[in-house]
C-alpha cells in the first residue's frame, strides 16, 4: 500500500492524513510507550494466547511486590470505583447484602477489602495470576478512610472560588482550582480522571468491619469450581476474552447472583492501552493488521512496545452493547449500566477526548466512524465517546420457558392482595383505600 510520508493508506484504499504536530501533543502529555508493560507481556492471557498457555513460573520470578501503603488519594479512588457499583446497585430492588464475594484480578485487593469493611460482603475472596495483595497493610486502609472524610472541608472553598466561570477566571483563581483544589478534592479528582463524580454521601460510608480479605488466591480464575453471590471486576476485564470470561463468571454465580464490571472502553482515543498514532482514533479506526504496518512504517522505534501493549487488550474489542448481549447469551442480564465521558476536552491522562476533537475539527468523529465501519459495522457513533463503562448483572435460569404456572408464579408479586384478618388492620386498610384509591390494589 501507498503511503506517503504525511500519511498512512489503510489496506481498503483510504488514505489517512497525518494531523500536524498531533502525535508530538499526545507524546509530551501521555508518552509513546518504549517497552511494553511488564505485566502485559507475562501475566495476560490475550497476549499468552489463552489462560492454559501462562507461565507461571516467569510470572512468580517476574514480579515480587512488597507495596505495603496506599497514599490517600489511591485510596479515594479505590472508594470511588466501590462507590460507582454502590450507585449501580441504588437503581435496582437487590439489597446491597452478599454472602459470598469475589474479587477477579483483583491487583492489589483494596475493592474487596472496602466492600467487606462498609459490610456489604460477608465473606470476600480475591484472585489474581500474582500476588501483589498480601502485602497491603490493612490498618493502614481504615486510616487513609478515617483522613479522607476530613476531605469535605475543602469543598466550600472550591464552590467558592468557582463562581467565576472558567473563562473570566484571574491566573491566580485558575490556578486555585485548578492545581490545587480539584486535585486534592476526591471527588473532583475522580470527575477528571474517570468521568464520574461520587455524590456527597461518599464521604458518609461507614466502616461497620476491618478491611480485610477472607482469602487470597493466586492463580488463575478459569481454575475456581466455587460460587458466589456476587462477583466484582474492577479494570481487570480487559485482560480477558470477554467471549471466555463471561460464561465462566455464569458458572461461578448462583442464581439471582450479581456480576459488576467496570472496564475500559477500548473504542475511546485514548483507551487505557495509551495507543496512539499522527491521527485520532489510530488503533481504533485501523483494524489489527493495517495498526502494526502503521507501526512498523511510521513509529519503528515504538513498534514492538506498541504491538505487545495491544495484543493484551481482549481482542474481541467489545463495546457495552457486546458485553450485555454476551452476558446475556450465559444468563446473565444486565440490570443497568453506565458510560463514563471525560469532561475536559483536554487532559495529561488520557490526552484528547471527543470533546476536544470536535474542538479542533468538527468533522473528526464521522470520518474515523466511516473507516471503522470498513471492518466494525455495528460501531457506533456512542460506543467512540466513552473512556470506560460499567455493567451490572444478574444471573438469570435461562432454560425456563413460558406456562401458565410459570406466569403465575413470575408475576404475584404484582398480584398481590394485602387481606388483614385482625380487625384494626381491617379498618386501618378500609380507611386507607378510601383516603386514595391507589391503597385499594
Ligand atoms: C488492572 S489489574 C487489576 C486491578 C485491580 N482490580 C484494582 O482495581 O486495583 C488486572 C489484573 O488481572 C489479573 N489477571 C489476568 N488474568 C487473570 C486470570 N486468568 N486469573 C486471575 N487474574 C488474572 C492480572 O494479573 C492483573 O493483576
């Protein structure tokens, strides 16, 4: 294929002009990457070709940690990712009480640890290919909880100061609000970085037990014959074929059971892999092979880093829809879900967010649609907005069928008749309906 030096020509035929001066941006805000990231290459079973080809004796010898503390604000945001399935599960009738909890990939194991301290689990397991978790110094956590309640003093300052709209703001109030009081609010902070901020309330979550992890597996998640009642994964499902996880995560819930994801969006520029190109949307709007000729062509030097870092990522490249039509294909309906959209057009974490591309070109967004649309036709224009989502689950029976008994028993609870036989329950029942017909059902 033609491509000349301003330009890449994928292998349909469409030439892809390099934006001037776009990957010197993105490579002095968020770096091109040199070397593919330790555990990418060693723990990922997309890049190992399947969760039986890992070796897990290089990833025993690779990676010793001995994290011990976790600073406040990795705390914060370990809260605010419970909090998120908090809010998920506010929107539903199920009661945030479970029995038996795991945790899949769960790095360091904070999540876990929280759920069991706010005693929403009784019982908490985490697994991870190696262990980074044992070493958390648990004490440490309730500390870094009790610290962060004293966070909220600073949001009357922040209200404050933000008054004055963004654009009539001095250097000074700018500088205010922006280097200072947003990065150490929690919640702010979160808002910037994820696309989502907790409500007030987070600083009101209670511990009712100590932060501890029941148990801790190392291994591999394909291996657990167990089941639980509720499954959690929290960033780790990218590292998965969501067309082999999903059916396993069914397998492990029981019936009525809950599974929270929450993951990157892998049709976002930038997604969590930090890939980039001269153009937006590079590994997105090119399909697997025209991104490493690209590589190859045009960023030798980061070619083998680049490729290593996209070959983790799960390669069915599943949008939300993706996730719940699979979900649902093993039993497990998605109950309700949320996107998350960056809210700056510009950042030094994931560089430039739709936002600040229809800034720069207004016609941006359709143009790398149409390309994808070359190889991906059902992508849409909401599945490129996105930086990550989240999904909760149920576990359905998915062998029952339609009968008469089944209708009937699915549907009393709307049938339901309150007939008091006690005689003041009677007459508080007959003066209920008579003050509103709505009592009478
Ligand atoms: C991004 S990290 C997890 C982050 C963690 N959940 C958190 O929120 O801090 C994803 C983890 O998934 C783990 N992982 C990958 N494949 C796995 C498997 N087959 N079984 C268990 N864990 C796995 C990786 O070792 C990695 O530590």
């Amino acid at each position: 294929m033609d491509s000349s030096p301003g330009s890449f020509t994928n292998s349909f035929g469409t030439r892809i002009d390099f934006v001037p001066g776009y990957i010197e941006y993105v490579d002095r805000v968020i770096g091109l990457p040199k070397k593919a990231s330790e555990d990418y290459v060693h723990a990922s079973i997309n890049a190992a070709g399947g969760h039986q080809n890992l070796d897990y004796a290089k990833v025993n010898e690779k990676f010793r940690y001995e994290r011990k503390a976790l600073s406040l604000s990795g705390y914060a945001a370990r809260l605010a990712r419970v909090y998120m399935f908090l809010d998920l599960m506010r929107n539903t009738n199920a009661v945030p009480q479970f029995a038996r909890h795991l945790d899949i990939g769960c790095g360091i194991g904070i999540q876990p640890r929280i759920l069991r301290a706010l005693g929403i689990v009784d019982h908490t397991t985490g697994i991870d290919v190696y262990d980074r978790c044992t070493g958390v110094d648990e004490s440490a956590l309730a500390k870094q909880h009790r610290r962060l309640r004293w966070m909220r003093a600073l949001e009357p300052f922040r209200r404050s100061a933000v008054k004055v709209p963004p654009e009539e703001r001095s250097d000074l109030r700018r500088a205010v609000v922006e280097k200072v009081l947003d990065p150490l609010s929690p919640r702010h902070r979160h808002k910037h970085q994820v696309g989502y901020m907790p409500d007030s309330d987070f600083y009101r979550l209670k511990y009712r037990a100590k932060p501890t992890l029941d148990r801790f597996i190392q291994g591999d998640v394909f291996e657990i014959k167990e089941k639980f009642n509720l499954i959690t994964t929290f960033t780790s499902f990218e590292w998965f074929d969501a067309r082999t996880i999903l059916p396993k995560v069914a397998s492990m819930l029981e019936n009525g059971g809950m599974f929270y994801i929450w993951v990157s969006n892998w049709w976002s520029d930038i997604n969590v892999t930090r890939l980039s190109g001269h153009f937006p949307f590079a590994c997105q709007r090119l399909n697997k092979d025209d991104y490493y000729r690209y590589l190859d062509e045009c960023l030798p030097d980061h070619a083998e880093a680049m490729k290593g870092t996209y070959a983790w990522f799960d390669p069915g490249h599943p949008t939300l829809a993706d996730y719940a039509e699979i979900g649902y294909q093993n039993g497990l309906m998605a109950l309700d879900f949320r996107e998350y959209n960056r809210p700056d057009p510009f950042g030094t974490h994931t560089g430039v967010s739709p936002l600040g591309h229809i800034a720069l070109d207004g016609g941006v967004l359709q143009q790398v649609l149409d390309e994808i649309h070359q190889f991906r036709p059902d992508i849409r224009l909401t599945d490129l907005l996105p930086l990550s989502h989240s999904i909760l689950f149920r576990k359905f029976d998915r062998s029952v069928k339609l009968d008469e008994a089944g209708l009937n028993r699915a549907t009393s609870p709307v049938q339901f008749q309150y007939r008091p036989t006690n005689p003041a329950l009677r007459l508080a029942k007959k003066l209920a309906v008579k003050a509103h017909p709505i009592y009478r059902r």
